[in-house]
C-alpha cells in the first residue's frame, strides 16, 4: 500500500540581484512524495513546505513533535530575530523548512497510525533527494550539497534516516541534531502529553486521537524564567505548537541503535534542556557525552558534541538563541566544505 502525500515547505532563498545587494524572500512550495511502505494511504490530503537558498547548498530543516516548521521562524513581527531561516539566509545560506507528515500544511493521513519513523522519514527522505535531482522554484537549479539540521523528536527522525538510509544512500552530507541525545537519562521526564482533540476541540476536534498536543509547553524551556520572553511562551502555547502522532511519540527511543552514516554529525543540546541536560548531569562533561554519543555513529566522517550555555530544549526560542545559531551556521559551513 501507499501513502500518498504533499509536503509542505517553505523556502527561504537567497536572490541576487545584479548590482544590489543580496535579499532574502521566503517562497511557500509544495513537494508531492510518494511514501511507499505498508500503510493505508489517504489520497485526499495535501500539503506543504518551507525552502531556503544559496549556491548549491541548503539545509533542510526537520521540526520537533508538536512543532512544524513554524519553529524555524515564528511568525510574529516581535520575534524575527528568533528565526534561524531569517539568520542563516543573512549569512548566505538557503533553507528550506518542512512540515514533517501529519503536521502544518502537509499531509495528515486520517489515522495517526500511519505517520510513524519510516513514513515520515521517507517523505522527508525523498524530499531530500528531489531537491538534489531538480528544481523545485523557477529559477532555483538542482542542489548539490544538503545538510539536514533538526531539532527534538525531528532530530531523531534524521537519526532514524542515518540507521536506515546511511552510507552512500543518505541525500545528507551532514546533520546538525539539537535538542536530542541517544544516551539512557536516568528519571526521565517527558513532556505532558494529550489527545489533540481534547486540548483544542475547535482547532483539532476532528482528529484522531492518535494525534497529539503538548498543552502545557514550560518543559520546551529553562526553568529559569528570565532567559526567555514569557510572550514566547504564550505564542507558544496558543497559536504556534502542533499535533504529532502518538506513533512517533513511541518510537523516540530508536535513537538508541547504531547507525550506518558516513557524513559528518553534531549533536547540540542546550545546558538547561529539562528533557536532557538540566538536573541530570549527562551534559556536565562534554568530553564523556561525546563519547558515549559518539558510540552510535561508527561511520561518521566527523561527530561533535556541543553543549550550549544557558539554553533549553527549544534552543532556537529562548534569549540565548543567537549563540546556537551561529553554532549551526559555523557547522553548517564546515560540513558543506564553504
Ligand atoms: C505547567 O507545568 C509546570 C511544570 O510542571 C507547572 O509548574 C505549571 O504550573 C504548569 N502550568 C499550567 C498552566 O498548568
């Protein structure tokens, strides 16, 4: 059986014009994949994207459970300077922002049973390819070099990839992996979950209840309060989260295997990431997490840990963000050979 599916991106690309200078403009594309794994499909759905631009390089980036590609670049005047699509594109580098399977305006298969690791990361995965085979805006040739960067539970999805798609197969030639690490957290805490329909009848009642919400958002966030902007947390809580599957949710922890991948890795996490770092002590010593991390990843070409002062799980979201985003464009960079 097969899933057939629109994901939607959003593609921050780089023009220039012929004297003046660069500008950055964001074009919303829409990417038709075709998921072949043994699913029920639902051919009614479409959806959406966000892409990014410059020469033959672009990052594609995967969002976190309950996010969508919204995180890459909330969408509020006041917070602009949070958008890493907006940092990036001003350091010369496209983008280009999925909405994974199920989430913002891409697909969402009736049954949340069907947007698990290997349907989403197949349609992140052929995404990925196609952006190496084609054009997908007038204008915009074929790229020749991707690095995927993800954050959270979009992290693990690429992690997923680099177990099941490694070696020569893999469209990526690095991953930059934020807000994820594969080593056993003793007391872990997890985010407080919910069926979807249950937290926002108006907006979700409909879904499955496959699909679910994170209400109560605090844990995305140092605990300390006044490293971040409580209006972050309220555009947070109100109009910028999503749904994820309660599959995806579940299957987090094959983080935990080996991979295949021969590209270059990063992974960074934020010092006080409640879901990893804060309280724990894992993210202490960067030399002993790197080690440990480092197990998984064999292959890999080059694999780093970085672990950012002062930031939380949504390292992108709180007052410390322009530290991380240099840390990914400086990877970025390298990884791409620029
Ligand atoms: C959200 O969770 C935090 C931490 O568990 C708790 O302190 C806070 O009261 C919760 N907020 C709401 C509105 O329930």
């Amino acid at each position: 059986m097969r899933l057939c599916a629109t994901l939607s991106v959003l593609l921050y690309a780089l023009s220039r014009a012929p004297v003046a200078e660069a500008a950055c403009a964001c074009s919303p594309v829409g990417i038709p994949v075709h998921v072949d794994v043994l699913v029920p499909k639902d051919p009614m759905d479409h959806g959406l994207t966000q892409l990014r631009l410059l020469g033959d390089v672009i990052q594609l980036l995967v969002h976190g459970l309950t996010y969508n590609s919204e995180y890459w670049s909330p969408p509020v005047e006041e917070f602009r300077s949070y958008s890493y699509a907006m940092f990036s594109c001003d350091h010369g580098l496209s983008s280009l922002a999925i909405d994974v399977l199920g989430v913002g305006l891409s697909s969402r298969p009736v049954s949340a049973a069907d947007v698990q690791y290997p349907t989403a990361y197949g349609a992140i995965s052929q995404v990925a390819h196609h952006l190496k085979a084609a054009s997908v805006l007038p204008g915009v040739p074929a790229f020749k070099t991707i690095i995927a960067i993800g954050h959270s539970a979009g992290s693990a999805l690429l992690n997923f990839g680099a177990i099941v798609e490694g070696g020569e197969r893999s469209p990526f030639a690095g991953l930059v992996l934020t807000g994820s690490l594969s080593t056993p957290i003793p007391q872990r805490t997890l985010p407080p979950r919910m069926s979807a329909r249950d937290v926002n009848p108006l907006r979700w009642g409909a879904l499955d209840p496959g699909y679910i919400a994170v209400p109560n958002r605090t844990i995305f966030y140092p605990t300390d309060t006044s490293t971040f902007s409580p209006r972050m947390l309220l555009l947070d809580e109100s109009f910028s989260n999503d749904v994820g599957s309660a599959g995806v949710f579940a299957q987090t922890s094959t983080t935990g295997l080996g991979t295949t991948y021969t590209g270059s890795v990063v992974k960074i996490v934020g010092s006080e990431d409640q879901l990893f770092c804060a309280g724990t002590g894992i993210c202490d010593d960067v030399a002993a997490l790197t080690v440990e991390e480092q197990k998984l990843w064999p292959g890999a070409k080059s694999f780093e840990v970085v672990v950012e002062e002062g930031s939380g799980h949504d390292m992108n979201l709180d007052f410390f963000a322009q530290g991380p985003f240099n840390t990914f464009v400086r990877f970025v960079e390298q990884f791409a050979g620029l």
